[in-house]
C-alpha cells in the first residue's frame, strides 16, 4: 500500500472529501444482495472518519436501501441509482421513471420463467441479479430504447442514458463541498465514470480489486482491505492535526 500511503498523505493535506461505493468497497459482496452489510469494523472506522473529513457515498442502490445500510452514519451526502438519486429529483427524472417502468414490461416476460434471475425495480434503473449463465441477455437488453447497460458483480444494471453517472456525481459533490483533493474509492464498471475524470482537484482513485481494464491509479487488492485504508486515512488524519 506503500503508493497509496503516499498519495493518502498528500490528500489529507489539501481538505479531502472522501467518497465511497458501497457494495464490494464498504461492504462485501454476498450472494443474497439484500444480505449486504459493512462489517462492525469497517462501521466504527467511518464513524470516526465521518467525524473528521466530509463524507460522501455513491451507489448504485436506491437511495432509501442505501441509507439503511448506512447505519446513521454522518455521511455529508448519500447518492443512490449510480449517480443519478439525489435529495431533490433531477428534471430529467420523470422521463427517466417512465422509460425504466416500459422495460420492465418488455423484461418481466422475457425473464421471468428462470429461478436464477430477479429484477429489481429501483425507480431510476434496473439491476437484473444471475446466478449462472444468461446467453440470451444481451440480445433482449439491445431491444431496450435509450438504455445504458453496465455490468456489476452477478448482475448486469439498466440505467437510462441521459441520467447523470457516477462521475457526474463526483464532480457535482466536488462543487458542492469545494474539496482541495478528492479520494473515490470503487469496485465495479459504473465506478471507472468516476476513475475516468479529469478533475480540477487531485483525485486519488482506488480500485478494489485491481483489474488490468481499470482507470483507477491505486488499487486495494480485495474488499477486506478497506479497513487498512480506512486505518490509513485515520492515521493520517491524527498526523495533519499534529503538524496543522
Ligand atoms: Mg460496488
């Protein structure tokens, strides 16, 4: 972790905010998606880095799911549906409800006769959860109109294309909370929008899991390494205090 030992120094110096994913960053993958939950160690972490730098969790998660998890945590903004799930409805929204509500009629029939698949409605998108092999998906995804198909952890997400993306999201919070370094920390496809930014601020991008195809210029070699990271930024953050 040595790298990004020295990047995390760098970027407590400058006013951090600190932006996580949930699902395969601050919680394991399970394999029952509603079973997710961030360990007692990683909870207890957070809760004292919420308590020192601005916090901020984008996901793809509806919002109300993921605030739930989130286990009163005082994290300073909590973006649901990969970016696009915001306190206030975005004006595209409405649009966007429609289009999802007219692919679950067109998936629900061409879906529903396998045991190993579920659709989950999350108002703004879809996430389609497999088990095992689905060959015929991708042909009955390119007959969804103005859909962006990204794929996850045993499950592939059906968002509609003119929503704001996790990068999108990132660059509002960054306009929001006008941070002087950014640290994003993700695991999956919808996170590389955000590992792909070129941002006005230092962005320190960590993949969980390293992949070859990844934008990120750190990774964490697996999910159960966020507590080093979090221990990291604890540490870090006791140093700043000392030398401010
Ligand atoms: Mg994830």
């Amino acid at each position: 972790m040595k790298p990004l030992a020295q990047a995390v120094d760098l970027l407590l110096r400058n006013d951090p905010l600190l932006v996580f994913d949930f699902d395969g960053t601050l919680a394991p993958i399970v394999r029952n998606p509603d079973a997710a939950a961030m360990r007692p160690s990683t909870k207890a972490l957070l809760g004292e880095l919420t308590a020192i730098w601005p916090c901020a969790v984008v996901s793809g998660r509806a919002s109300s799911d993921l605030i739930c998890r989130l286990g009163g945590l005082r994290f300073r903004a909590v973006v649901g549906n990969h970016g696009a799930e915001w306190g206030r409805s975005l004006p595209v929204a409405a649009a966007a409800r429609r289009d999802v509500q007219k692919w679950l009629a067109l998936l629900v029939p061409a879906l529903g006769e396998y045991a190993h698949v579920r659709i989950e409605d999350k108002g703004l998108s879809l996430t389609i959860h497999h088990r095992g092999a689905l060959p015929e998906l991708p042909r009955i995804l390119s007959g969804l109109a103005r859909a962006r198909i990204v794929g996850g952890k045993n499950s592939v997400n059906v968002i509609p294309a003119r929503l704001p993306d996790k990068g999108d999201a990132v660059l509002r919070l960054g306009r929001q909370f006008r941070p002087g370094a950014i640290l994003y920390v993700g695991d999956d496809e919808s996170d590389e929008d955000v590992f792909r930014l070129e941002t006005t601020v230092e962005l320190v991008s960590v993949r969980v899991g390293a992949s070859p195809f990844s934008r990120a210029r750190y990774s964490l070699p697996a999910q159960a390494d966020i507590d080093e990271l979090l221990c990291l930024l604890l540490e870090g953050a006791a140093h700043a205090r000392l030398s401010a």
